[in-house]
C-alpha cells in the first residue's frame, strides 16, 4: 500500500498549541502573543532566532516527541512560502537609519531560507539531511507528499516534515497591491472577519506545524502509535473518493483551480454526498503552512472524532457536498491550489 504512517503532530498557532486551538474562529491580525519555553533551548539562544525558526523547533519538537521515534534516523522537510519577512524587515530599517554598524549580525542567519530547517535539525541532532521547499499556499501539503513518497520508495524510513509562516504587514501590503489578498467578501465563501458593515476577508495569520512520517514496516517494527495514514494522491490519475473533503477556499486567485477539483471529486464520489469543510475560517489566510493546518484538521477528526463548523458554499457546488459533519468518517482528502494552479492532495485514513 502507497502509504505511511502519522505518528506525531505538533503545532502553535494563534489559539493555542493543540488540535483544538484550531476549532475556534480566526480573529483578526492573528499573531501569537507567546512562544511556551522549549525545553532544552535557553532564553539567550531563544532571542537570538526569528520567532519564524521559534515556531519551527517548538512544533517539530512537540511532533518529535509525541511519536517517541529517533530523530538521528530522520530526514527533514520544511514548507515555506516568504520567511522571516519581519526579522528581514527590521534590518533594513536599522541599515538605513543608523548604518551597518547598528544591524544585528544574527541577521543573516536568522534571514536566509534555510533557517528554520537548520535550527531544527540542530537543536533536534536530526543527521539525515533535508531540504526547505519554497512554494505557493499549497507548499506545506506539497512537502508532506514528497516527503511520504520519499519514504515509500524507500528512501528514508521515518521524516520530520513541516512548515512555517509569520504574520507580516509588509507581506500583507504587497498581496493586497498584487491582488493577491482578497479583502472583498463573494457571499458563498466563508468569512469571518468584519471592518465596521462591512465583511472584510480573513485576517494574516501565522504559526508552525510538524508531522513526523514513518513507513508503515518500521512503524510496526517499534511498535509505534500511529494517529492515522496518509497516501499522496494525483487528482488527474487517481479515482477517490471521501467521506470528508477539507480545501482552503479563501477568495484569492487559487480559488477557481480549488472549486474546478471539487466538481470532479464529486462527480468520481459515485453520487455518495461527502462532507466539505473549508479551513481558513479556523487560522486565516497563514500561506504555506495553510494546507498543514488543514491536515491538522484532518488528523483531528480521524482521531478524535472531532466536528468543525460548517460554512456555506459556491452555489455551482451546494448540491454535490453536505455542509454538515454529522457522523464518523473513515477518511478525509485534503486539497489545495497555489495562485499558479498546481494542485496538491493527500488522503488520510484510520488505521485498519
């Protein structure tokens, strides 16, 4: 079977730093007012990292240690989409003002792309390697299927695989110049956020999620705990079909890529209604560690049996979804789109 095992998860988002701080709404300009101390990295080595490279050791440790596994037999893979855009920021505005005397020399390495891949598998001993893929919204559940395929063609036998994003004002500013950052409300589209009466949009939202993946023999092998399976789909050559399908719709330009595939998911689930769930009304628009937070939720209805709010959809696609989360399901398919078209999904199912 095309599949590997879930064993670990950890996350920090706005809300919380648990499944359920993802079950309330987004609220606006969601920021995370603290990082809980992190065991094993002092409070002087913590203020020399961006809170970017912060959310990353806080989540991938939190996944590591859930899963009980050896971080020296794993590889790693990181998901981002702008970095350390605040850190990077400030730099230039200390450069400008004061001259290079005046700019942090941790700047560089707290800058460059690599950074949190590279604090986290320091700080983890994690001596496989890795590699940061940078991409669009759909970066983080793109990293999660080259991570399990890796592990399914026998490349490694367990990763660590997760992904970052910080909210930035100055990120926030150039998607609304692009027209990348819709701040307009199209009524079927879930929104939560509101500027006086008028619905303006989902607000930027910032945190990290990790994952760690094994292969589902050397998971049997230690006898780990496994919270659910994954398998990497190809929505062009596969035929699926879910009890439950959770997509990123959010009113930016990837939007009609997402609502085309939710047409032919429903027309190959065989007239069998499944359950749509859209995620950004829960952690707000948070680009590539978006569709890792959607595979969060994932998890956590598998799992624990968990309901999340329905929202109300595009009218071309009411009749083929039920908006209502109303019994137990076996699996759930994520989907998302990129501003440049390239779709990801993923399927993740209970154990048998």
């Amino acid at each position: 079977m095309n599949a590997v095992a879930i064993t670990g998860i950890g996350l920090i988002v706005p809300a919380g730093t648990d499944l359920t701080a993802l079950q309330g709404p987004m609220q606006q300009n969601g920021q995370i007012a603290a990082i809980p101390q992190i065991d094993g990295l002092s409070r002087n080595d913590a203020r020399r990292m961006s809170k970017l490279t912060r959310y990353s050791i806080f989540a991938a440790n939190a996944a590591l240690r859930m899963s009980g596994n050896s971080s020296e037999a794993m590889s790693i893979y990181v998901a981002l989409t702008h970095g350390s855009a605040s850190l990077l920021e400030e730099f230039h505005n200390y450069l400008f003002d004061y001259g290079p005397d005046m700019a942090s020399p941790n700047t560089f390495s707290n800058g460059v792309t690599n950074a949190p891949l590279s604090s986290v598998s320091a700080f983890s001993q994690i001596k496989q390697g890795g590699t940061t893929i940078l991409g669009y919204e759909n970066a983080g559940l793109d990293a999660l299927t080259y991570c399990a395929n890796a592990i399914i063609d026998n490349e490694h036998d367990a990763c660590i695989v997760g992904g970052s994003e910080e909210y930035s004002e100055t990120v926030l500013d150039a998607y609304k110049r692009c027209g990348w950052y819709n701040t307009l409300n199209p009524e079927y589209l879930p929104y939560e956020l509101k500027t006086g009466d008028h619905k303006t949009g989902f607000g930027v939202s910032e945190g990290s999620a990790f994952f760690t993946i094994e292969s589902l023999s050397h998971c049997n092998n230690r006898n780990g705990k496994v919270l659910c399976h994954f398998m990497p789909i190809n929505l062009e050559k596969d035929d699926v079909t879910a009890d439950i399908v959770i997509c990123g719709c959010g009113a930016g330009p990837q939007d009609g890529y997402e609502l085309d595939i939710l047409e032919d998911i429903a027309i190959k689930n065989n007239g069998n209604k499944p359950v749509l769930l859209f995620s950004k009304p829960f952690f707000g628009e948070s680009f590539a560690l978006g569709s890792l937070l959607s595979c969060c939720m994932a998890v956590d209805v598998l799992k624990n049996n968990s309901e999340y709010a329905s929202y109300a959809m595009n009218p071309d696609i009411i009749q083929q979804f039920k908006p209502k989360n109303d019994s137990r399901h076996k699996n759930v398919l994520v989907i998302a789109a990129g501003k440049n078209g390239q779709i990801s999904a993923g399927m993740f199912f209970k154990e048998k």
